[in-house]
C-alpha cells in the first residue's frame, strides 16, 4: 500500500472510532427506533438546565437590621413590641419561640411606624420567649432585615 493510502486509511478509522464514541451510530435495535441523538447536544443541554435550577434555587438571606427594640409588653394572649424611631416593612414575617425551641403561632394583629401587635397562642405566665421579626430596617438602611428579642409573659 502507497503512504497516502495508509494515511487516508487511518484517517477513515479514526473518524469512525470518534463517532461511534459520540452515539451517532445507533448501537441496537431500541436506539434505531427511537432515533439515538447526538450525545454532546444532550450533554449540554443538561448544563443549561443545571445552571437554571442554581439561578431559581438563590435564596436571599437576611441579615440583622439596625432597629433597636425599646420595649415588649404582654398581655393575656396579645404582644406589643415597640421600636425606636421610625420602621418601614417588606414581607413581614413573625416567629415567636418558647425556651425550648418551640414555635408558637403568632399573628400580627396591628402595625404602626413604631410597633407591632401580635396575638400567640400558647404563652404562660412566668416563661421567656423569643420574638423574631423578618423583613424589618429603619427608615436610613438599605436593605430589610431582622431583629430579635426576648421578653418575660407577667400577666
């Protein structure tokens, strides 16, 4: 055999090595019937799909606000929490929590510039817990936050 024949040889093999490697050939009968697809596209079509669900998946975390808590008071099954200065609110969420870690279902009754009341079920005299408002920052921040505090059930 001449050198070119031997190259174009070689050649012809290599491709068809590559392509079956790539699926392009169909391999068996079920792969004919269903039309096998190229495996490169299918790969990156993938990638995409993973880069949406990562982009969806982004949760914005909150962090601490600047407000400052001046006073909680309670009475029977209602909580006032009262802010210094003026608050603005952005999807406002309550958590109220016992001691142990437990939540309590809480209502926000009332909201001002200045203060929230709440209405919670389950709170006993005597015991701490710990209020926990979403989506709270004063009037001069950016961003919107959270504030925390405990207070004491007297009544």
């Amino acid at each position: 055999m001449a050198k070119s024949s031997k190259k174009t040889l070689a050649a012809l093999l290599t491709v068809l090595v590559m392509a079956m490697s790539m699926s392009m050939f169909p391999v068996n009968a079920a792969e004919k019937a269903a039309g096998a697809k190229d495996t490169k596209t299918t790969v990156t079509k993938t990638a995409k799909e993973t880069k949406k669900v990562k982009k969806t998946k982004k949760a914005k975390k909150l962090k601490k606000s600047k407000v400052k808590v001046t006073k909680v008071t309670t009475n029977k099954n209602k909580v006032l929490v009262q802010f210094k200065g003026k608050v603005a609110y952005e999807n406002l969420a309550v958590v109220v929590t016992d001691a142990d870690g437990k939540e309590l279902e809480a209502k926000i009754v009332k909201k001002t510039k200045s203060q929230i009341k709440l209405s919670v079920k389950g709170l006993e005299k005597g015991k701490t817990y710990t209020v926990t408002v979403n989506g709270i920052k004063q009037k001069s921040e950016k961003a919107f936050g959270y504030v925390k505090t405990t207070f004491k059930k007297k009544k």
